[in-house]
C-alpha cells in the first residue's frame, strides 16, 4: 500500500507485486497538478492501480472512466477506489464495447519498455520499440478524444521517441514534449537491456552513462487534434 499527497490530495493506493504505482506515475501526477479536471470528462487509458483516475475524479472531473487489458488491473483498480471514496471513477476492460463515450482529458502512463509483449508483462512491456501501447492510444484517441481534447502521456527515451511521434502525426495529432525528468534505471533485466542497446543503435532507444550508472529520460507528451478530417 502507497500513502501519498498528490497536490491537495491524500491517496492510499493498494499495489500488488505486478501493478504498482511508478516514479513515472508520481512525475505524472505532478504535472496534472496545472490541469483543471473540474467538469471535464476524462479518460485514464491503461489504469493499473487506478492512481491517475482516482487523483483526476478527486479533483473534481465530473466522470473518469478507466480501460486497462489486465483484468487484474480492474479489480485492483475498483479497489482503490472504494478505499478513496470516489464514486464517478468506473474502470472497463480494454474493448468494452458498451463504452461511447468521448473525453476533454485522456491521460496515460503506458507500458513502454522495448520488451516483447507477453501474458504478465502487461504492465510495462511496449513491444520491440516500446510503443505498441502508445500506437494503442493514438487509435482509441483518434475515436474519443473530442475536437478541442487534450492527450498527456509519458514516453521513457528506451523506447522510440520518433517512430511514437510519426505514428501521431498519421493519426492526425501533434506530438508536443512539455516536461521531462531524468531517472536511474535500476532493473537492466537481459532481454530488456539487449534490446535498448540494439535499437540505440538504430535511434530508436536513448539512455544517459554516467560513471557506469544508466539513466533513462522521460517525457511528458502533450497531443492535439492537428486538425478534423
Ligand atoms: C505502466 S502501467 C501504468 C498504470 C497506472 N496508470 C499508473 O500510472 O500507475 C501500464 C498499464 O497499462 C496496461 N496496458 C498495457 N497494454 C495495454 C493496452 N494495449 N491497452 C490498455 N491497457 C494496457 C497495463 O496492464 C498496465 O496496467
């Protein structure tokens, strides 16, 4: 369990060993600290714990609705939700295809590292370039993100900034960095680490050495609507 202010807000978050709440989720939660959430309809794609969600609903959203392709994750997430009191958060399977709904806000900490995907690798686990889950929500956003709504997500430097970037500019979206923080990298598992080094050889993986310590950078992405076709 995770104790933790998040601007104004106390949250008490359950994890379990495979769904967590990040560093990337709390540098996450710091930058929608500017957002204003009050009224606005709001997406958390890929809800885990259900942390991004249940921070955007006390903040006033007037609905948050949450999608993840773990089942695990649901539960979890429907959880933390009762612990925090929050009564307009309802996570979905990814899929659910009673959902039509269109949102202001859809926000995201995807799985991104450049992993082969597999069952139980869900949480972080991006495919060989880190952005099959990115290329998921440029798709679902291209479906419900309304004309003037905003996307924020983040996107580690181990995965491929550019092939993420171009798969936005062809689905019709801007791809804007706002914010960016550096962290150690501490798990250098041996599929994980081959797999960066082969695609930094190719551009499409990024770290920063420094005296032997690895860092990975992470960006907070902002996408628009370029324009409606
Ligand atoms: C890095 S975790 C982030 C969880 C949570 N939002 C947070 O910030 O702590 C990524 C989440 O996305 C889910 N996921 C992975 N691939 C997905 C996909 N293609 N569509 C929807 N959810 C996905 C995983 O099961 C996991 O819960």
């Amino acid at each position: 369990m995770k104790k933790f202010s998040a601007g104004l807000q106390e949250l008490t978050i359950l994890e379990t060993e495979k769904i967590r709440v990040t560093r990337y989720s709390e540098f996450l939660l710091l930058y929608l600290e500017n957002l204003n959430f009050s009224q606005q309809i709001i997406c958390d794609f890929g809800c885990g714990t259900g942390v991004l969600g249940i921070y955007a609903a006390k903040r006033g959203a007037q609905l948050v609705t949450g999608f993840d392709i773990d089942p695990d994750a649901i539960d979890l997430s429907k959880e933390n939700i009762e612990i925090n009191d929050c009564f307009n958060f309802q996570p979905h399977p990814i899929g659910n295809s009673v959902i039509d709904e269109t949102y202001d806000f859809i926000i995201s900490n995807p799985a991104s590292l450049p992993t082969v995907k597999a069952s139980g690798k869900e949480f972080f686990s991006g495919g060989i370039y880190g952005i099959d889950m990115i290329q998921d929500l440029f798709d679902f956003s291209a479906q419900h993100l309304k004309k003037d709504g905003r996307l924020f997500f983040l996107q580690t430097s181990l995965s491929s900034i550019n092939k993420a970037a171009n798969y936005a500019h062809d689905k019709g979206f801007n791809y804007k960095i706002i914010g960016v923080f550096q962290t150690e990298i501490r798990d250098h598992y041996q599929e994980f680490w081959h797999r960066v080094e082969h695609n930094q050889r190719t551009g499409d993986a990024h770290f920063v050495e420094i005296n032997g310590v690895h860092s990975e950078i992470v960006y907070l992405v902002e996408a628009k609507y370029r324009e409606r076709p």
